[in-house]
C-alpha cells in the first residue's frame, strides 16, 4: 500500500470520528444566535472545542475525498470526478462557515449576552453567511456519489448504500441541529467509508490487473 492510500484513507476515516467526538462534545447545534450566546457562556470550553475538531473533521475530510475521487476516477470516471468536484467545493463552503464562527467566542466574551446576540444573529442573517447553508448541500450530494462510485469499483452495495445514507443523514442532522441523527449518519458513513478502502486497498486498478493479465497470457 502505497504512503498516498495510506494518508487518504487515513484521512478518510478520520473525518467521521473526529465529528462524532465534537458532536458529543457540543452543547448545542442549533444556528439560533440565542442558543450559541447562551452555550458560549455557560459552556464556553465544551463549544470552543467541539468547533475545533470540526473543523479538524472538514479538512481532513477534503483531503480524503480528494484521494478517494482520484482512486475511483480509473474505475467510474464520471462519477468519482463530480463527486470529488461537489464534495471538495461543499466542504469548503463548510469550513468557510467554520472559520467565521471561529470568531463567535471572542464575540461573547467581550459584549453581554443581549448585544453578543443581536451581533451574531446579524452575521447568520447576511447574505454571504446565509447562502453557505444550501452551498454545503453540495458536499453532501458529493459524498454520495462517491458512494456510487465506489459500488461500480467493486464496493458492496451496502457500503454504497451506506455512503450515501450517512451523507444525506449527516446534513439533514446539521440543518435540524439533531444531535442523535448526525451521530448515527457521521457513523454509518464511517462504515461505508471503510468499506470503499477495504475494496481499493485489495483490488488492483485497472492498468495493473490488465498488466497482470497480460503477464499471466505470455507466461501461457
């Protein structure tokens, strides 16, 4: 296995489990500027960290996708290239969001709970940060059709299946500030996902097992 599948797949399946942990660490996921004042006051260490493994999660996310678009293109080209392309751009528009929320925790300390509420409920309300929330869709479209692809590269059809629950799952978490829901998607993505790396890790691409075959005639 070269060090490439290793980092990728690493960072692959790192992603979901480093979600889960920020999730149970998180008070609250809800958008409402309210809620995010109030867990930022009362529960400011459990908040700083569960955004900050998130966004560890995002970026180590991006790299896996990256890898697993470029090890299924050989195999399903169309798909693995739109998937790789959708999730890469949704998760970036995730780590975006990210980033500005990054900013809330200095926003709460320095004002008291009425104006920290009314700054943050007019960052969500503009324009830029509001459009960030369908963008992220994307990703999770993305995601899925990796989870096709990586079917027609020889992966279960559970795993496919899989893959594709957990990222509809996850977001549909997100949106609702479910806490249970995205738990169980980020998890059951988290076993698609390793399937998908199992499959790639034993099959030979296309060019080696047609240069293998090749060998095997010329041997005959």
């Amino acid at each position: 296995m070269s060090k490439r599948t290793i980092a990728g797949s690493f960072a692959l399946l790192a992603a979901p489990i480093i979600v889960i942990a920020g999730t149970f660490a998180q008070p609250t996921l809800s958008d409402e500027a309210a809620s995010q004042v109030a867990a930022l006051t009362g529960q400011r260490g459990a908040m700083i960290t569960a955004m900050a493994l998130n966004s560890i999660a995002v970026a180590l996310l991006i790299a896996g996708v990256i890898w697993l678009a470029l090890a299924l293109t050989p195999r399903s080209p169309r798909l693995a290239l739109a998937g790789g392309v959708l999730g890469v751009f949704g998760l970036l528009a995730v780590l975006f969001d990210n980033g500005v929320a990054a900013a809330f925790p200095s926003i709460v300390g320095g004002l008291d709970r009425i104006q920290a509420t009314a700054v943050l409920d007019r960052i969500h309300s503009a324009a830029a940060i509001a459009a960030l929330g369908p963008l992220s869709i994307t990703g999770d479209i993305g995601l899925a059709l990796l989870g096709i692809a990586a079917v027609k590269a020889g992966a279960p059809r559970w795993a496919g299946a899989a893959i594709v629950a957990g990222a509809l799952g996850q977001g549909a978490g997100f949106a609702t500030g479910t806490k249970a829901l995205v738990i169980t998607a980020f998890a059951v993505l988290f076993l698609g996902l390793l399937q998908a790396v199992r499959t790639l890790a034993a099959s030979p691409g296309p060019r080696l097992a047609a240069a293998a075959g090749a060998k095997t005639a010329a041997i005959s």
